[in-house]
C-alpha cells in the first residue's frame, strides 16, 4: 500500500475509536436531559463506527499493491521431515 491510503486507513480507524467517545462527550454536555435525543446519539455512534469498521475491512482484504518485503528473508524455523515451517 502507498503511505497515502496507509494514511487514510490510519484516519479511519481513529474514526472508529474517537466517534462513540465524541457521542458520549456530545451526550453529557448538550443531551442530557432529552432520552430520545442521547438514543439517537449514541445509536448514530455506534452504527456509524460499525460502518466505518466494515469500510476498513474492507480496504485491508484488496491486494497489497507494490508490496516490498523489508526486513530478512524467511528462514526455516522448523525443518523436520516432511514439515517445514518458515519464520
């Protein structure tokens, strides 16, 4: 992945932390005293995250484009027999 969508998936799994906190937040300062209100909130929250979840997983199952591996080759950690497991 290029460092601009690394920087858009980065940006969306704070969006998927920070909004329920933000509902919260929105809910004990402004909706407090309005139940139909803070439910609407808090709901919005919570199926917004769920979306923006989905988008991310999404996103992470297409094809790394122009993958490098950085770092040592593999190397086999278990060599017996038939069984070979690389680390």
């Amino acid at each position: 992945m290029f460092p601009a969508q690394l920087m858009k998936l980065e940006a969306l799994s704070w969006i998927v932390l920070l909004l329920p906190l933000l509902a919260a937040v929105g809910i004990t300062l402004f909706a407090l005293r309005d139940p139909k209100l803070s439910a609407k909130l808090s709901i919005a929250a919570v199926v917004g995250s769920f979306v923006v979840s989905l988008a991310l997983f999404f996103l992470m199952q297409q094809p790394l484009q122009a993958a490098k591996m950085i770092g040592p080759a593999p190397f086999d950690w278990l060599d017996v027999g038939d069984l070979k497991i690389e680390l």
